[in-house]
C-alpha cells in the first residue's frame, strides 16, 4: 500500500516540485495534484506521468480538495501571488483563507500529517493549531 500525498497548491513551482521529488523516490507514493483556479496542476500531472513511464514508482492524478481526507499526508503550497515587499506578512489574510479552506476539507478526526509550506509558514502553523484545533505533533511548518 502506497502513502497517498495529497499537494495543494499542485499548479505552482513549489507543489510540482514535491510531486516530481516524491515520484523519484524508491517508495511508491500515490500523488494527489490539488489546485484551485490555474488549472496548471492538469499540465503538470501530464509532466509527471512521464516520469512514472520512465521507470519512477508511485502514481499520480488531479483531485478536488474534498478529496484530501484520503491522503495520509497535506502539503498545502497554495498561495497567493508574490508581489516585491519587506515582509512575508503582507500574505497572512489570504493565505490563512486558503489554509482555512484546506483545513475545512479536511475531516473531524484526520489522522493524517499537515505540512504548510505556504508563508509565512511559523504564524500559520500557530494559528491552524490555536483557531482549528489541529494537533501541534501532526502539523509541520
């Protein structure tokens, strides 16, 4: 049985990135592709099927968020748009609106590992754990 890895945030460099690395390891994983509004995380899985037909373990495919209570493991990359300024504060607001929306998908109870890649990861790990309850030892910044 292969640990299912459910990417949100699947569209950008970052979350792309994890699928590629993960289906080069030599355990299989069952990568889950999440995007919201891009529709790039249909463009990279075509990428990455390639690599599963070149020899690399493990399987990949595009899901909605009301399938990560699936996985085993989140990785929440999605974020809003960079823009140039002094501090990674300036995305707190909307990106804890899309880390709200990826903990709501989630189901009472997920026995699973949440790992928040998306900034500023140290305030939004505080407050998944403070306003929604998720254990500290199963969310990882």
């Amino acid at each position: 049985m292969s640990l299912r890895v459910a990417i949100v945030g699947a569209g950008g460099g970052v979350g792309s990135s994890v699928a590629f690395n993960l289906l080069l390891a030599p355990e299989p994983y069952a990568v889950d592709l999440v995007d919201g509004r891009s529709g790039m995380s249909v463009s990279h899985e075509m990428d990455l099927q390639q690599v599963i037909a070149a020899g690399a373990s493990g399987s990949v495919g595009v899901v909605e968020l009301g399938a990560i209570g699936a996985a085993d493991v989140v990785v929440v990359s999605a974020a809003v748009p960079l823009t140039v300024n002094r501090s990674r504060l300036v995305y707190l607001q909307d990106n804890a609106a899309i880390v709200a929306s990826v903990a709501d998908a989630l189901p009472a109870g997920w026995p699973g590992v949440l790992v928040v890649v998306t900034n500023p990861v140290d305030v939004l790990v505080t407050w998944l754990v403070a306003e929604r309850r998720l254990d500290r030892r199963r969310v990882v910044g």
